[in-house]
C-alpha cells in the first residue's frame, strides 16, 4: 500500500475500508459531547415475550384512520410544503392561535435545534453563548447545545427531581440566551407548576429565550400544571416545544412544533430545516387531530397504566417522584446496573442512566405487569 491509498484492509471482513485522514478533524467539541444513547430492544429471553421499556414510546400504533390515510398517500415523490401550511392551520385552529406564530420541524428536537440555531452560539467576540437547563434532564440537551457552539450550563435538580427554579433564576448571566425548561421532567417526571413558571418568567430579562418543552403534556392530570398558551400570549420571549411522537404515537414520522409570538417565530423560520417534515408525516399528525378523542382516549388508557403502576409500587415501599409523562424514575443509586441486569433477564428493555437512576417507559399491560413483578421482587 502506498502513502497515498485513501483504504485499508478489514482484518474481520478484507474488506477495503475508508482510512483516516489526519488532515480532516472534526470539530473540537465532538469530544466533549456525551453520544445520546437510544433505547434498546428487550433481549430475548426464551419462553418470554420481550417487552421495550426504555424509549418512553406510545406503545400503541398510530389510531386506525391515521394508518388509512398514510397508506393511501401516493404524492411522496414530491417535495412536500417546506413550511407545513396544512398542518400549522389546523394546529392554529386546535390551540386558538395565529398559524404565523407555528414553526414545523423534524419532532421535538428538530424544533429545539432550530430554536438553538437561531438564539444560541457564539457571541461577536467568539466566546460562546450559555443555555441554562436543569439536570438531569432530557439528554439530547448537552448535545444539542454543544453543536450550536454554545456553553451548557447545568443546574442541578431538587431532591424530588423537580427543576430548581431559583438556582436557575441565579445562574442567569450577561451570556445567557436561553433556558430550557422541560414539564413533565424527562427522565424523573415532576412537573413545573403555573404560578412558579410565571414567577420565573418575571425574573428572567427578556431578551432571553425560554423554552418551555412539553413534550408529554397529553399524559399530564396534575390541574396545577402549567399552562403555555396562556403564557405564550403574555411572554414574547416564551416558546412553547411541543411533539406528535408521543401521544399521537407518531415517533417514527418526527414531527414536532414550536408555539411563539411572531417576533420569535419569523427568526425561526429563516433557521428551520427545509423539509424537515415528509408529506407522509403531515398527513398523519392533520388526521390525528382531526380524530383527537380516539388518541386522548388512549391516553387516558396509558395513564391508568401508570396510576397502577405508581400505586403497585409505592404500596411495595418504592418512594417515586410525581409522574406525569408516560415513565416513571426509579432513584437507585449504585443500584441501578443491578436492577436492569435484573429486567434483562426477564425480557424487559429499561433505560438506565449511569448510577442516577433507571427510567422505565408505561408499555403494555402485560409489561408493566412483569415490571411491577420485577419491583416486588427487587425490593424498594
């Protein structure tokens, strides 16, 4: 091989592989970035059936007048509408809101990316902006900041695995642009209250964003629960994050949206992703509006599922954070790499993160028995 042959050869396959090239280097901070760990099948266990606890997923498919309409699409060898017009009208129509102040995007995350592309960076001088989220929280965060070339600032949750709102308050600086605010908690649960968002929202300046991530608001029954339309029309600063992948149980599609005035949203659209939401996508998240009950009904399903779950442990001595989303937060400590070996063995995929704590989605009856079953047997 001489110094110039761009491959190598496989030792495992003999294959020709691409080498490296010394000259060509990633940007710097991909080796600060922790890799987001997506949740893993369930191994199987013979004579089980596997169940996937770990991805916070609907485990029901999209309603049956969904599955119809995407079926019988046949215009996906068109580009589809860059900006999602059908769908933001009929979002409009369902939130009480302008359709100018909806941006689409490729879910929840490709929503916040455009928001983080859009207000967070680096500064003129080139030092990088901050975004302040609590944490643990949802763990694309880090990622998502560090690749907008702006500064994480992570401020520690309460006890009960509730955001620290005063701490956060406290850890706004001059460089300061955004704040990410996620209700429910994911991966503990809890979540942030009207009056204590609005007394946030009062103490941050604003010309600083604030996101408020509602990615599971459908599961939440809590009636002091904070209300982001209402406060969207109060707070030009305030963006609303919000997901079909979820309720809807339209993961696969990645569709999701933000919800802000339109001195926001008309910045947000210069930085959104082109196409970011398929044809296919479209259709399915319009005609799942339009058969809202049938989805909101299944909901109430999944959360009767929790309640059980939440009343089969605490009654086992589980000392459980609120749960409002579709999961629920185990605090295990150093126990936790013992309980998922422990689930694993009984075909059961839960997510573990590090010694934190162990998040295990609301799946199929049948699952959260056997998880239930798991718990008793682990013991609190």
């Amino acid at each position: 091989m001489t110094p110039t042959d761009p491959t190598t050869t496989s030792p495992a396959t003999g294959a020709d592989t691409p080498s490296p090239s010394p000259g060509v280097r990633p940007r710097a901070v991909l080796g600060a970035l922790p890799a987001y760990a997506a949740g893993r099948p369930a191994t199987v266990v013979e004579g089980m059936e596997s169940f996937k606890l770990s991805s916070n997923e609907n485990p029901l498919p999209p309603i049956p007048a969904v599955l119809d309409a995407i079926r019988d699409l046949t215009s996906i060898n068109r580009y589809p509408d860059a900006v999602s017009t059908r769908l933001r009208e009929r979002l409009a129509t369902h939130l009480g809101v302008p359709a100018e102040d909806i941006v689409t995007g490729g879910g929840s995350l490709g929503a916040l990316n455009q928001v983080l592309a859009t207000y967070a960076g680096q500064n003129d001088f080139g030092a990088p902006d901050e975004v302040v989220y609590a944490w643990r929280s949802f763990e694309a965060y880090p990622i998502s900041v560090g690749l907008s070339g702006a500064s994480s600032v992570q401020v520690p949750l309460l006890a009960d695995g509730r955001h620290d709102l005063e701490a956060m308050a406290a850890a706004v600086t001059e460089n300061t642009r955004v704040i990410l605010l996620c209700t429910p908690n994911n991966p503990t649960g809890p979540i942030l209250t009207h009056d204590e968002v609005t007394s946030f929202l009062a103490r941050v300046p604003r010309h600083v964003v604030v996101v408020l991530d509602e990615a599971y608001l459908e599961f939440v029954r809590d009636p002091a629960a904070v209300d982001g339309i209402a406060l969207y029309r109060e707070y030009p600063n305030l963006v609303l994050l919000r997901t079909f992948s979820k309720a809807h149980g339209l993961a696969g599609l990645r569709v999701g949206y933000t919800v802000a005035q339109q001195g926001i949203t008309e910045n947000l659209r210069v930085s959104a992703v082109p196409f970011a939401v398929s044809s296919l996508a479209e259709q399915a998240a319009i005609v799942s509006l339009d058969h809202l009950d049938e989805v909101l009904a299944r909901v109430d399903g999944l959360v009767a599922e929790r309640e059980r779950v939440v009343t089969a442990l605490t009654e086992r001595g589980w000392d459980l954070p609120q749960a409002e989303g579709n999961f629920v937060w185990l605090r295990l400590g150093d126990r936790c790499g013992a309980f998922a070996e422990a689930a694993e063995r009984k075909a059961l995929a839960v997510r573990r993160f590090g010694d934190e704590g162990v998040r295990v989605s609301i799946g199929e009856v049948d699952g959260n028995s056997r998880f239930i079953e798991l718990c008793r047997e682990f013991g609190a």
